[in-house]
C-alpha cells in the first residue's frame, strides 16, 4: 500500500511539474518582444496576428539588405506575426506592372500603326521608312520587358512597317511582313487589304511566302511556374513554330523574376528560361495588385507594405487588412539626414505599435475607391 501511494505521489509531482513546465512554455513563447515594448498598450491590438510583409524599391540592389532584418525586427518588436513571403512579394510587384503596362503597351503599338499609316497614306515614305525601323526595334524593347498577350496590336505594327519598308530593303519588308502574317486573324488582314494598295500587299506576301512554308521548331525550357511569351503570344507548349528569319522576343513571367531573348528560329533552336529578379519601383507599387487569393489561402490577417526609394530618401509603409482588403493606416518616414536613417527602424516599430484593430472600422480606406 507504501508503495503504490508512493507511486501515486510521484505520478501527481510529474503531472504538475509538466503543467507548469506547460504554462510556463506558453508565457515564453508568446513573449516574443522586448518586455519594454510589449506593454499595456499593446494589450487589445493584433496580438500574434499573422502578417505578411511584402517590400519594394527604386533600387532592386539593396532589396534582401533591408526586407531581412526588417521583417526578423518586427517579428522581435511588435504584437504580430511578420512574415516575409518571396512568392508573395513577387506576385504583388509583377501584378502591379501587368496591369499598368498592358494598357501602355496596346496604346503604344497603336499609336506607331497610325503614325506610319498616316505618313503612308500622305506619301511621307522617307519618314516612313525610318520610323518603321525606330517603332519596330522599340516594339522589341517593350516586349522584352513586358509579359503579356499583344500579338494583335503588334502584328498590325508589323503591317504597316513592312509597307513603309517597301521600295527601301525587300529583307527588313520581308521579316516585317512574316510578323503579321504569323500572328493576324484572316479577318484583320482583310480588314488591312481595305487600308491598303493591293500591289503592295501582293509584294509582301510574294516575300513571305516561301517562308511561312517551313518553319522551324524551337524548343523552350521554363519552369512550371513561368508564363512564357513569343512576340506577345502566350506560349502553353514546350515547343513553337516560327518562320525562319523573323524576328521573335520571348518573354517570361516567373515567380523567381523575368526572363527575354531575341531570336531567329534559323539561328536559334533551343531556349532555356532562366529567370532574374530585378524590378524598379519609383513609387509604391499598386496595392489593388496584391495576390488576395493566395493571402486567403495563407490565413493572413494583414499586410505590411513598406517601400524604400533611395532617391527620394523615404520609406512608406502602408497596413492593410485581409478581410476586405482595406487601408489600415499608412505613413511616410523621411530619410533626409543620417540621425533619420539611424532610427529608421525605430519609426517603422512605432508606426506598427501605433495600430489598433478595434478601429480599423473607422480608419480604414477602401482599396477599390479611385483616389486609391
């Protein structure tokens, strides 16, 4: 009988033991923060909240030199749970110039077509010819650094470059003429016979057609994770058919950064996509750009955004929540003097310090208003 309350005594020493050994556990691991920090004014505020931050600049160079220590600081320093996500943030930068550029980019093509169209139709060939060299060498330009589906806009581009060069160069008409001839529906090249003298097109497809005949295979290799582009076509398979001479740009959207190449299919047979991550930012990137599904999909309660423009010696940070996706709070800390880039940190820890959820109701902004 001893022993078994001996034993029993023993079982209930290790059973509190382990519960203050719990407890304990549990006060350690939710304090996290400098004990000076984390005070009563914190209490009620976002509390172990997960928070992605996600980072940008007008200097690529020094990205991994402040999102590091940035994001480890705030997790030490403040009630909520930082987060840096490198998919994340890519995701919300290359948004953010997908849905500005595209529209640049359609504008732009056009923009040229007319120009041309216009010198044409008032026999400016000289202008014409020289300016079709110029818009389509920046045509290339735009697609390298642009990963989107323009070929229609780009392909009537080509059109009209390939007119100015008649008269002037049979080869640059040629590989102009191979463009639109790849990559316009039927119906727009009728549409283009209206605006056109017959004789001419008549010439273009006499040069092109012994071309479009065989074409060659080109085989890409990309990462499932890349969106590969051709000329402003989206690419769906590992290999594509080009004619042989024309000139091509391929372009990829990858979430480890972008990739381009200029290219003949004669000259050319393989591509492997091999992307690099450097983007520039001059202000703070579009905040209607960010990934909402895949921060759904995260269970993020919030976003930190904070950019860094070296030229401007600020840093913004903005705090958004998930729910509705709505502006929390949003400051500017100037970076003017050394004593300012010293307590960079500092400003940034107060500002988060400063937020509280139970208010966000009444200070929040809503990211779809257009003055957003």
């Amino acid at each position: 009988m001893f022993f078994l309350k001996s034993i029993y005594k023993n079982l209930m020493f290790i059973f509190l033991l382990s519960i203050a050994m719990l407890i304990s556990s549990c006060r350690s691991s939710l304090i996290v923060l400098n004990p000076e920090l984390v005070d009563n004014n914190i209490k009620g505020k976002f509390f172990l909240k997960k928070t992605y931050v996600l980072y940008a600049s007008d200097d690529p160079y020094w990205f991994p030199y402040f999102s590091i220590p940035f994001t480890q600081r705030i997790a030490k320093e403040t009630a909520i749970e930082a987060l840096h996500n490198l998919e994340l943030n890519r995701f919300w930068l290359f948004n953010s110039i997908a849905d500005k550029e595209k529209i640049h980019l359609e504008e732009q093509f056009t923009k040229y077509s007319e120009h041309l169209k216009n010198l044409i139709d008032y026999k400016e060939f000289v202008k014409a010819e020289k300016l079709s060299r110029e818009y389509m060498q920046s045509a290339a330009e735009l697609l390298a650094d642009n990963q989107m589906s323009v070929a229609f806009s780009y392909g009537n581009l080509a059109f009209w470059a390939a007119m100015a060069q008649i008269g002037y160069s049979d080869l640059r008409a040629k590989n102009f003429a191979l463009i639109y001839e790849k990559y316009l529906t039927l119906r727009m090249k009728e549409l283009l016979v209206l605006e056109s003298e017959g004789e001419k097109i008549d010439h273009l497809t006499a040069l092109a057609a012994p071309y479009l005949v065989k074409q060659y295979p080109v085989k890409i290799k990309a990462s499932k994770h890349c969106v590969v582009f051709v000329n402003g076509q989206e690419v769906k398979t590992a290999v594509v058919m080009l004619p042989p001479t024309m000139p091509s740009v391929l372009s990829a959207n990858c979430t480890h950064g972008t990739f381009h190449r200029t290219f003949s299919s004669d000259k050319i047979s393989f591509i492997e996509v091999i992307p690099s991550f450097q983007l520039i930012f001059e202000a703070m990137p579009a905040l209607s750009a960010l990934p909402r599904q895949k921060l759904y999909d995260l269970n993020s309660s919030f976003v930190l955004l904070i950019y860094w423009s070296h030229a401007g010696k600020y840093i913004d940070s903005t705090f958004v929540e998930t729910k509705k996706f709505s502006i929390i709070k949003k400051i500017r800390v100037p970076l003017r003097t050394e004593e300012d880039r010293q307590q960079t940190g500092d400003s940034l820890i107060r500002f988060i310090n400063s937020i509280d959820i139970f208010y966000t109701n009444t200070q929040s902004i809503d990211l779809t208003s257009p003055a957003n």
